[in-house]
C-alpha cells in the first residue's frame, strides 16, 4: 500500500495520497487534484458565515495574512486507518476569530478529511451559524469586501474531466421520504410549492439560500452529493461524515461551476475563547461506487452504526387499512399468516396507524380496539410472531390532547408559534422539543409502558423529523440534529438495546448508531404514480409523495447504506391484485427492488384476500438477501436502469443483475455484458420471472422488459463442468437457498444443498458439459425428478423441499 505524505512548499503545504493530493497554501486556500487525472480539482476556501445583526449572515474567509501550521503529524492514525494530517491556524478578517482547518489523509481511503473550527479571541460573544469545511466559488462572498486571494484563483473552482460545468448531481434529500438520485445535465432540484411539503422535506433550505443566494441555479443536497459524469470516473464525492452536532448539507450551481460544504452551527452563541467545530467533511475522487462505499464506511465507524442485524421479515397493517384499521383485521391477518407459517414464516406483525385517539395520545386508544393494545400484542406472541407497533413520538397534532395539555411541549419558531411540521391527517402537525426534560420524562416513560407493560419489541418510529425542525428550544445551544438525538437517544435508553427501532419519516444521519433499520424511501402505494383525490399530481410537488415509482426510485438510490449504516427499509411489498391499481409487471418490479436491494420485507395487503398465485410471490423473497445489489451509476438517471450484486461462492462466482424499464411503453433492449461490469468472456445467463434460460452468452443478449417491467438476471461464466444455473425458489435464483454445490469428478457425482427455511416446490436448473449426463437422483427431500431442458446441457430438478434438502446425481460419461 501506498503510504500518505505530508511535506511542506513553497506556497504551503502539500499532502498526498494514492488517489488525491491536497495543498494547502498560506491563507488557508484548499487546492485537491485527482491523481488519476489531472483535469479533475476542486479549489476552495474554508470559511464560517457569522450573523452580526439578525439579517446580515457574513461569510468570512482568512485573507491573505499567513496561516501557520499548528501541527503536521506524517504519522497519525484512527479509526479510519493509518495516514497523514495538518492542522492549520488562520486569523479571520473583520471580528476577532480564528479559524483552524484540519485535513487528514489516509493511505487506504481515496479521499481527504476535513474539517474546521473558529474561536471567538474578541472580548465579545458572536453568533455562528455556518462552518463551511470547503466553498468554491469565482465570486467575492466574503463579508469583508475582498476577493480572497487563492493562488489559482484564476482557475475554475471545480473541474472533472476537464468541465467545468454541466456535471451531473447524485442528490441526496434531508428525510426518509424526500427525493434522493440523480438530477441529470440540465435539471435541477426541485422546491415543492406546497409549505406542508416544505416543512418536511426541505425546512433548511433558505439557511443555504442566504448565503449562497447569488448562484441561481442552485442545488441543495441533503448531507452528501456526488458530482460528476454518468459512468465515467473520476467522479467527486463530498459528503458530511457526522450529524451527531450540526446538519450538513452541499450547494452546488452547476452552471457556474460552484461548491460549498455546509455544517449548520444554526446561530450557536460563541462566548469570547470559545471555539465551535464543523462536523468532518469527506472529499474524494473516484469511481463512484468506492466512493459511496468508503464514504459509507466511514459514516459507520465516526457514528458507531449499529450493525450486523438480520434485516426483518413481517406484515404492518398500514398500505390497505390504513386508519381505518381494526382489532379484527389484524387479529385476522395474524391468524391468517400463522396459518401459512410454513410457507411463509414471516416474524413481526406491525399495527400501524389508526389505533390511537390522535397523535401525540399514544395512551388513548380508539373504540376500534376494544381488547386493548396489551392484549394484541400477547395475541401476536401467542402466534410465534414478534408484536410491532407504529407511532410518531416528536409529533403531535393541534386536535391532540397533549397539544392542547402541554404547550410548552411544543417546539416554536421564532414567532412564538407551534413550529409547522407540514399538515396530515387534516390537521397541523406540530413537533416535539425533545430538549425540554419533561418531554424526556414522557418519553422515557411512554417506551417503557410500550415495551414492558404492552410488551411491542418491534417499533416503527414516524415523522421523526418533526423534532428536528428549526425552531427555538428549551436548550437553545442544541442544533435541531442535537435535539433529535436526544429524542432519539431517550428512546433507545427506555427500550434497552434488543428493541428493534425502525426510522421513517427522519433525517437519515443523525439516527445512525441509534436505529436498528431505516426506511429509506417515499411511502409506496397500490398505484404506479402519486395521485391527489384522483389526480395527477405536478412534477414540482410530487417526488416524495406516496407511489411505488417514489419508493423503488429512493430505495435504488439509497443501496450503498445498506446493511454498513442499518439495515434499509425500502417499504412494502404490495402483492394484491383488489384494491390496487398495480399491474402485475410492476409488481415483479416491485419484489425485484425490494429482493435484490437485501433490505426488510414486509406485506401489507389483506391476506386473507390474497390468492394463491400472490402468496407464492411473496415466498419468492425470503429469506432476504443479505447483500444490496447497486444502480450501475448513481448520475444517469433518478430512476436507475441496471442494478447488479456480485456474489463470491466457494462454489463458483456469480452476478444478479435488476434490469428496469421505467418508461409507459414495452421495449426490448440490446443489453452487453460489459454494461453489468462484467470481463469479456463467455456467461449463462438466466431470468427469473421469464424463467427463461439465454443459453451460453458471449457479447450481448436482447430481452423484452414490459412497461414497469423488469428483468432480474443471474449471470455466471461459462466453464467447462457441472454448473448451478438457478433455482426458481428464490428471487436470487440460488444466491440465498444453495447451501452448496460439489462436483466430485472422482466419484463421479455433483452433490447440492438447498436450505429455505420454509416448505416450497420448484426447480434447480443445471448445466451438465457434453461429457456428461445425469445418472440416478438421490435427496432428502420428499419428492424428487429430473427433466431435461430444452438447451444443450440443460437439466431442472423439480422438488419439494420442507426448510432444506440435500441432493446427489450420479454423473455418467456420454
Ligand atoms: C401512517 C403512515 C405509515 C407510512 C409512513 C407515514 O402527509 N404526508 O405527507 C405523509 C407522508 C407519509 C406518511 C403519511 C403522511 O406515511 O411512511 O408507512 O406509517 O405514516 O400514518
């Protein structure tokens, strides 16, 4: 490995990497080039925006007076890796503050760290509301009134690839429902007209807008954003690496070729000698899915994610009852799914929404279940199933009593007024100050009778953001990140750590380390696109709203979290074929996202309703996947075409391809190979809901996707032996059930385990070379044959198959 390097230049400092090289010159200006490419840089300033009257927010950079190195450590070390890092001490023009940045680079990570604080040396208290880690811009944004002075200020600010402008964004939105993907050349993120879909979407933007307001056309992602062009490397990654004290976000203006990296301060008080920190910052460059990944990675260890977990299986009663919901209904989808158990043994039944008084009166349960929800939870558990439960502890709504009771409870903005958190089930919805102690109080009180006295272990969490909307609280020092935390933090604490938290509706970094799964995505719904009372609903307004489109798309964009930060919640699989507008193409499109992302599986549908043929497709993505197939690029499209996942068994590698045609139309396409990422070669190649075998491949292969179609592939290379084609059990077409796979030459026999945790028929597919044909047929399971195939060397073992079976054949020459 290549070790990192620190030295000093004539103009400043350098430090170095295998992927990046960072200067640093004497007034702090931050210069990083991409080593595999010399057209790639991104030059900018660290700077801190300061508010001195409450309208004026000032952007301060240091000016042209010498920075000096406080320390250079070409040694360090954490728990990131082994590299290098500098610390670098600058006075601020205007009031007396200094700003220190710190870079750090590691030998293994293709990207630099950093972050900056400033302390107030007046005799003065000052306000901060902005630490910008890096801006990069042509303009004079300093309050000061003088261009700062970067030694290649006659630069552009950020190229890639030679440009300067055009590039594509990966966007990131600030909660679980708001829209994250690519905003192709050309396009630019939207503001929802709507102040409800602001509210919870977008409650931060005009921070960003204030400063940066000359650059019109602006982007605003949420935490991260990747810059560059679709499938060409490099690309650039910037991306906050903490919320556990401020938000970040990254504007960017595509046309002017602009960057800055935002970490809200959100007016904190800086007494004199006090100092405030960003939160760290990652740059890098890179193909940018070992961007995503390190940067992932990274997140992880700064935040302590809490991982390892077996994504869950379940049914929440929430897309076919919704408040409507009763005792009855889940007593009968309880019975219905303890009755299919062997089928399909899911574990948590979840009641959602709609057995409360209102929200925010958690304890107040409506005439609708009359047994109480003690009793309904010890049904669940009496059935083999773990009880779950949905609530919405920031959020209550005027019509609530805790609203009414305790208004102090409440979160205000700077009027006085219950801060808005968007408007739903016909009322405003209000937020929680999780700052004040007697909310904690409640809170901790609240999950106690949950878990202990109810007895739920499964705890959907809702409209978290609610507490983290701006507003003034009861410990003003604390960011609105801070004050969800410490929602968060109170919740975690009552319930102990083997309660399963789901997140939805929540700022997705700050919950990492706190939650055990997060919903990643818009609700989905038994219709394609968002309508309102019937109605299509604009473009402006509708990306975060409730659609299968909507949380296919975030759930394919937000992969890369998946199970490094939690385990991700892509949202329900609705499988009916009543009560939904879904054809059955978009449903395959639905289980193919929700099966080959690796995430939570849970049903939604009435089950007692369910046919037959709907049942089976359910069993189809379980057990779930325990890796998450990847958009091919994150720049191309929102909705991205191709996902694959690499699968390494000791039995042979293999790769699962999602191909999806997103458009209205049907459409055959001409699909390489080398577009999955694979080498040249020659491959089989299988499609699971065609059950369609191409035979051995060598370039190219054409496949007909319906409108919201899709097509999941399992491609394997073409050798000469025995090969596991697929299995029609699973999604993953042997990825998850084939336990193993042997050819014995010597014995003259190929030996396989399928192990499905669940009774089920269907079929093993197998490749035997002309050498040889297949023999007699030995296995475990009850019953058992082989048929042939229509291709050359084609085979299917039909079984049946209760949790796992073993199989030997014989081989015979030919
Ligand atoms: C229960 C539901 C389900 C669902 C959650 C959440 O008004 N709105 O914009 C809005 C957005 C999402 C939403 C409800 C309303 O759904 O995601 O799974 O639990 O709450 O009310």
């Amino acid at each position: 490995m290549v070790r990192s390097l620190i030295r000093a230049s004539e103009s400043g400092w350098v430090l170095q990497n295998a992927c990046l090289e960072l200067r640093l010159s004497a007034n702090s200006a931050l210069s990083l080039r991409s080593l595999a490419d010399q057209t790639t840089w991104l030059n900018g300033l660290p700077g801190v925006v300061i508010r001195t009257t409450p309208a004026t927010p000032q952007l301060l950079s240091p000016s042209a007076q010498a920075a000096s190195a406080s320390a250079s450590d070409p040694d360090y070390a954490d728990q990131h890796g082994r590299g290098v890092r500098l610390t670098l001490e600058a006075p601020l023009p205007g009031p007396a503050l200094r700003l220190t940045t710190i870079a750090t680079l590691y030998d293994a990570l293709p990207c630099a760290r950093l972050q900056v604080g400033v302390q107030n040396t007046s005799a003065q208290p000052i306000t901060i509301e902005q630490l910008l880690p890096i801006f990069a811009d042509w303009a004079d944004l300093t309050g000061n009134g003088r261009r700062p002075t970067r030694p290649d200020a006659d630069r552009p600010p950020l190229s890639i690839s030679g440009q300067t402008d055009g590039w594509a964004i990966y966007q990131h939105g600030w909660q679980s429902w708001s829209y994250t993907g690519a905003l192709a050349r050309g396009r630019s993120g939207r503001k929802p007209r709507s102040h409800s879909l602001r509210a919870m979407n977008q409650p931060f933007y005009s921070n960003a807008d204030q400063v940066f307001h000359s650059w019109d056309q602006k982007t605003i992602s949420e935490t991260v954003a990747l810059v560059g062009f679709p499938q060409s490397a490099p690309a650039l990654l910037v991306g906050f690496m903490r919320a556990i004290e401020q938000g970040g976000q990254i504007a960017l203006d595509r046309r002017e070729g602009h960057l800055a990296a935002i970490s809200h301060a959100e007016g904190a008080q800086l007494e004199p000698d006090e100092a405030c920190w960003s939160e760290p910052l990652l740059i890098g460059f890179g193909a940018e899915d070992t961007l995503l990944d390190a940067y992932a990675g990274m997140v992880a260890r700064e935040m302590g994610a809490r991982g390892g977990q077996q994504a869950p299986t379940g049914w929440c009663s929430w897309y076919y009852y919704f408040t409507r919901v009763t005792e009855r209904d889940i007593l009968d989808n309880l019975h219905a799914l303890s009755e299919r158990k062997e089928d399909l043994p899911l574990h948590v039944v979840q009641i959602d929404d709609g057995y409360q008084t209102a929200v925010g009166d958690w304890t107040s349960i409506n005439e609708k279940f009359p047994g109480g929800m003690q009793h309904l939870a010890t049904a669940i558990r009496e059935q083999g199933f773990q009880p779950g439960l949905w609530m919405a502890p920031f959020t209550a709504t005027a019509n609530s009593q805790l609203a009414q009771n305790q208004p102090d409870w409440l979160l205000r903005d700077t009027s006085g007024r219950p801060a808005f958190g968007g408007k739903n089930w016909g009322s405003a919805m209000y937020g929680l100050d999780c700052t004040h102690p007697q909310v904690k109080d409640w809170l901790q009180r609240l999950f106690a009778l949950l878990v202990e006295t109810w007895g739920y272990t499964y705890l959907k969490l809702d409209f978290l953001y609610c507490a983290a909307l701006p507003g003034v609280r009861r410990q003003p020092q604390l960011t609105s990140v801070q004050a969800l935390r410490e929602g968060l933090h109170t919740i975690r604490a009552s319930v102990g750590e083997e309660v399963f938290l789901l997140g939805c509706g929540c700022p997705l970094l700050p919950a990492v380390g706190l939650v055990d799964a997060m919903r990643i995505s818009p609700d989905v719904a038994p219709q394609w696109l968002p309508r309102f009372h019937g109605w299509p609903v604009p473009s402006s307004e509708r990306s975060s709203m409730p659609s299968a489109a909507n949380a296919m798309r975030n759930s394919l964009n937000r992969a890369w979290m998946h199970p490094t930060l939690w385990v991700n919640d892509p949202d329900c699989l609705l499988i009916r074929d009543t009560d939904s507008k879904l054809t059955r193409d978009e449903i395959h499109t639905l289980a193919s996202v929700i099966g080959l992302t690796g995430g939570m599986l849970v049903l939604s549908d009435p089950m007692r309703r369910l046919r037959e043929e709907r049942w089976s497709l359910a069993t189809l993505l379980m057990p779930p996947l325990d890796q998450a197939a990847q958009p091919r690029s994150w720049l191309e499209e929102s909705w991205p075409s191709i996902i694959t996942l690499n699968i390494a068994r000791p039995w042979g590698a293999c790769t699962l391809a999602g191909l999806f045609n997103w458009t209205d139309q049907p459409t055959t396409i001409q699909m390489s190979l080398t577009s999955l990422g694979l080498p040249d070669g020659r491959f089989h190649v299988c499609e699971f809901w065609s059950q369609r075998y191409f035979g051995i491949v060598s370039h190219a292969l054409q496949i007909d996707l319906p409108a919201h179609g899709s097509a999941v592939l399992t491609v394997q290379p073409a050798l000469d032996r025995p090969t596991l084609l697929s299995t029609d059990f699973h999604l993953g077409q042997g990825a998850v059930e084939v336990q193993r796979f042997e050819f014995a030459e010597g014995e003259r026999s190929l030996r396989w385990e399928i192990k499905l945790g669940r009774r089920a028929a269907g079929s093993t597919r197998i490749f035997l070379p002309s050498l040889w044909r297949p023999g007699a047929l030995t296995t475990s399971a009850p019953e058992a044959a082989l048929r042939v195939g229509s291709q050359p060397g084609e085979y299917h073992i039909q079984a049946t198959i209760h949790y796992s079976a073993t199989f030997a054949l014989a081989l015979e020459a030919s």
